[in-house]
C-alpha cells in the first residue's frame, strides 16, 4: 500500500513538473519578443539589434518628432476612448438582456454578437467600407464604429460573467425595501458586476488601440491610427528601430491603464 501510494505520489510530481515546465515555457514564448523589442528599441544605431550595444532615446524622440507618428497615435487614442465607451454602453446592456431575460433564438444571437472576436478582420474590414461608402459615413465614424463592433463581445462576455456571478437577491432585496427595479439595479447590481465591466473596457480599449487589419480598409487621408503608420514604416522599408519605440509607447500606455485601474480601485476581477 505504502508503495502503491509513493508510486502515485512520485508521477504526481513529474506530472506537475511538467506542467510548470510547459507554463514557464509559453510564458517566455509569449514574453521573449516583447523584451527583444522593448531592449531594442534604445539603440542608438539605425539597426534593430538585441541586445543592443548601448542604451539611448534617440528613436522615442525621432518618433515625437514626427508629425504623422504623434498624428496617429493621438488618432488612435480618440478612437480608442469613444469606442471603448459605445463597447462598455452597448456591450453592458447587451450582456444584462442576455442573462436576465429569455426570448427566442437566444443562443443564436449571443453566438451573432461574440461573432466579430472570431471573425477575419480583412473580410470584416471589406465588408464595413462596403456599407460605410453606400452612405457616406465620415472616416473617423468608420473607424469609432468599427473598432466598437470588435469591442462590445469582450464587453460581453465579461460582464455576462460578473452577473452570473451576482447574487440576485440582493437586488431583489432592494426592490422588497421601495427601490424601482432602475434604481436597485443603477446602486446595487451596477457597482457588484464592476469588476467585469472595467475589464471589458480594458480589453475593448486593447483591441481598438491596436486594431490593424479591419482598420487598414477604413482609414483616409489625414486620418490615420498609429498602427497603421507602423505598417507602413514596416512596408517601405522606413528605420524599423522607430518601429519598435512605436510599439513599445503602445504597450506602456496599455500597462500604464491597467495599473491606473488597479491604483484607482477598480479591480479587473468579477466580483463573486
């Protein structure tokens, strides 16, 4: 018995050996080119080399020295912010009809609205310039709508998870003791399903603030996001270390967000 148990005991840890191994190893499959564009992104020389020989700022400040860099990324945070907003407001209210009411074809449509997070950005992309030029859709309306429409299912299928969470009691509670079904809803259930939402808004503000496919499609003159001059520095053969100071502002502002949220209170775990 005492040897039947070593025995299992013995292939429990190589199995959880093995685990840690493969977690650690995706974890620097992941993590490897972030570093290697991060470090790269300080050489001094005009090539992308890691590690570099030395350390310097000269590509973060050729890159606010030029005008269609700085244009696009200040485009791509105002697209960013609005469609982020119109995700967290119809993304949310999406979310609560689909837990709190029944109706038909409802698996149908949840499946239609998480669509655009498995869907081909190029086609999607084809397909909105088709429908945004048959009526006149300004560019920057096409790219806040379009970055709203990859937005909202991360909204969600977050929020869809902190309802479930949420015990619906308390809010039929508030409702037993005078509130409006409104009111128990706006300061009860609103600030237990936080967590979720302010996730949903993180990912929807990620995904917009780095969209390129779909994007490529809807752009025109004079309105640009960053990720698009990226591309472009990338196809004509432009300083690829500009690039990668580039990328790596993008990244700072996004783990820059994160921790303002966590530092402001709002946590980014549903709350239970």
């Amino acid at each position: 018995m005492n040897t039947s148990q070593s025995g299992v005991s013995g292939n429990s840890r190589i199995v959880n050996a093995l685990l840690v191994l493969n977690v650690l190893f995706v974890f620097l499959l992941i993590l490897f080119p972030i570093v290697v564009i991060v470090l790269a992104s300080f050489s001094p020389t005009l090539e992308l080399k890691f590690p570099p020989k030395a350390l310097s700022l000269h590509w973060y400040y050729q890159f606010f020295g030029e005008a269609d860099m700085v244009q696009g990324f200040i485009w791509s945070l105002v697209v960013a912010l609005a469609s982020t907003a119109l995700s967290v407001l119809f993304g949310t209210t999406a979310a609560v009809a689909l837990v709190r009411f029944r109706f038909p074809f409802k698996g149908a449509i949840t499946a239609f609205l998480l669509s655009p997070m498995v869907f081909p950005g190029l086609i999607l992309g084809v397909a909105l310039l088709l429908a945004f030029q048959t009526f006149g859709v300004p560019i920057i309306a096409r790219l806040v709508l379009a970055h709203t429409l990859l937005g909202i299912p991360f909204v969600i299928r977050s929020v869809v998870s902190s309802l479930e969470l949420f015990d619906t009691a308390i809010e039929e509670a508030a409702c037993i003791h005078g509130a409006s079904r409104l009111r128990a809803f706006m300061t009860v259930t609103l600030p237990s399903i936080q967590g979720g939402i302010v996730a949903g808004a993180v990912f929807a503000f990620v995904v917009s603030f780095g969209e390129i496919n779909a994007t490529l499609f809807l752009t025109g003159p004079g309105i640009a996001t960053l990720p698009v001059h990226i591309f472009s520095q990338i196809q004509f053969g432009a300083e690829q270390v500009i690039v990668a100071a580039a990328s790596t502002l993008q990244m700072a502002l996004v783990i820059f967000l994160v921790l303002l949220l966590e530092r402001l209170g709002l946590s980014l775990t549903p709350s239970r």
